[in-house]
C-alpha cells in the first residue's frame, strides 16, 4: 500500500547520495523495492508512477559513459501512464519524457513535448 513508498523514496534518497558504482547498486535497491510496490498495488498513482519512472531514468543514466536504453524505454512508459493518470500533468512528467528521449537520440520526440 502507500504507506510502503516512503521508504521507496527513502532509498532513492540515500542512492543520489552515493558515487559510482555503489550509487547504481542504491539504485537497483530502490528500483526492485518500487517494482514489487509498483506490482502489489491495484491502481498505481500518477505521481508513484513519475517517481518509478524517475528512479528507471536516473539508474539508465548511471552506468558510465553508457546509458541503459531498454531501462530509459521503461521509463517512458511510466511517464506515459502517470500522463493518462493526470487530470493535470506535474511538470516533472513532461521533464522526464524529454530527457528520456534525448538520451535515444529522439530529438524530435522530445520537442513534440515542449
């Protein structure tokens, strides 16, 4: 239930205070324990799905000099799921969407979101 995703975000927060590779494992930590919250809940939020979709972005994008395309494509997807969820879409939806498809290279995607 919802009274699991503090400690979701709380791992995330510890994570972003890490370097290298043991923030990409704080990363992880936080990413499996939003998954199973993610497939426990029958009707995830908007704003649990924006902070899944942040947590798959920043993990992406921590692996070096690579970035982890199928894990910024699952990102994608829960930023389009929080958007059908919201009457009126946060800010950080679209900022996420925008920085998920420049990291693949689709500038036009990201500027259609503009």
């Amino acid at each position: 239930g919802e009274k699991h995703w503090p400690e979701a975000r709380r791992l995330y927060q510890r994570a972003t205070e890490l370097k290298g590779a043991a923030q990409l494992a704080g990363y992880e930590t936080a990413l499996g324990y939003a998954r199973r919250l993610l497939a426990r809940s029958p009707q995830p939020t908007a704003e649990q799905r924006v902070f899944v979709a942040s947590l798959l972005y920043q993990a992406a994008t921590s692996e070096g000099d690579k970035v982890n395309q199928p894990r910024i494509r699952e990102a994608i997807d829960q930023a389009r799921e929080a958007l059908l969820l919201s009457v009126r879409p946060t800010d950080q939806v679209y900022q996420i969407l925008i920085a998920c498809h420049l990291q693949l290279g689709e500038n036009t995607r990201a500027a259609e979101l503009l």
